[in-house]
C-alpha cells in the first residue's frame, strides 16, 4: 500500500461508517429498542430507554446523512465533509465514555461489542479527519473515461 492509498482508504471507511450510521439511526427511530438491547440489555424495554434509544436514533441519522452529503459532494466541501466526520468520531467517543461510566451494570458480553463498535469508528473517524477526509475525489479526463471492472 502506498501512501496515496491512505486517504483513499480513510474517505471509504468514512463513508461505511457514515452508511452504518444511517441504519442504525433509522433502526433505532422505528424499533428502539433494537439497538438498545446488546448497549443496556433488558432496560431497553423500558420507556425512557426507547425515549432515548430514538433520540440516538435520530442523532446518529443526522450525523450519518451530513456526513454522507459532505463526502459526496465537490471538493470544495472537503472541510464540510471533515467537519462532518469529526462530529460522528467524537460521538462514538463519547458513546464509549458513557459505557465505561455504567460498565459493571451493562450486560456482561454485549458491553465489549458496542464498546468495541463505538470505538473503532471513533478512531476511524478521527483519522479520517485528521488525515483530511476529503469529499469525492477530482478525476482527470483520463479517469472519467477509463472503464472500471
């Protein structure tokens, strides 16, 4: 792998996360509970934690579709599309942060797969932007009519 494969790498991670995202979010606004669960275990049935499980819900949509429009779009919305990006990474961050302060009461094997979920696309995130995550690449004529396979 060469260096220029680095942000090309970085720009599709953004975008799987920023799709991700986006499902989970609507996930959590139709079924709340769904996501819940594996994150507070059976709590998730109760109506606080759907009350918060769709305002996560809605949250996570919003970063994702931003995050999704930002990198899709020209290059000149390459901050944009960093800008979006560090507000998923520091989300998930901070989702992490909120497990390790509940730890000891959150479901004993689920806890580690959203910690480790939430913290992958953190870093993921972070190194996106931090790298400079940029939005759809500029392709030189020889590019655009070069078949793809």
């Amino acid at each position: 792998m060469t260096s220029t494969d680095v942000p090309s790498l970085l720009r599709r991670g953004a975008l799987a996360v920023a799709a991700g995202r986006v499902a989970l979010g609507v996930t959590a606004l139709a079924w709340p509970s769904v996501p819940a669960r594996p994150w507070v275990g059976a709590a998730a049935d109760d109506v606080a934690a759907r009350v918060f499980g769709r305002a996560l819900g809605a949250r996570d949509l919003a970063l994702g579709l931003g995050a999704l429009a930002a990198l899709q779009g020209p290059a000149a919305q390459a901050g944009s599309a960093r800008a979006w990006v560090a507000a998923g990474a520091l989300s998930d961050a901070l989702d992490v942060v909120a497990s390790l302060s509940s730890w000891r009461d959150l479901p004993r094997v689920t806890r580690w797969l959203v910690a480790a979920s939430a913290g992958g696309a953190a870093v993921a995130g972070a190194a996106g932007a931090l790298v400079g995550v940029t939005s759809r690449p500029e392709h030189s004529e020889h590019d655009r009519l070069a078949p793809r396979y």
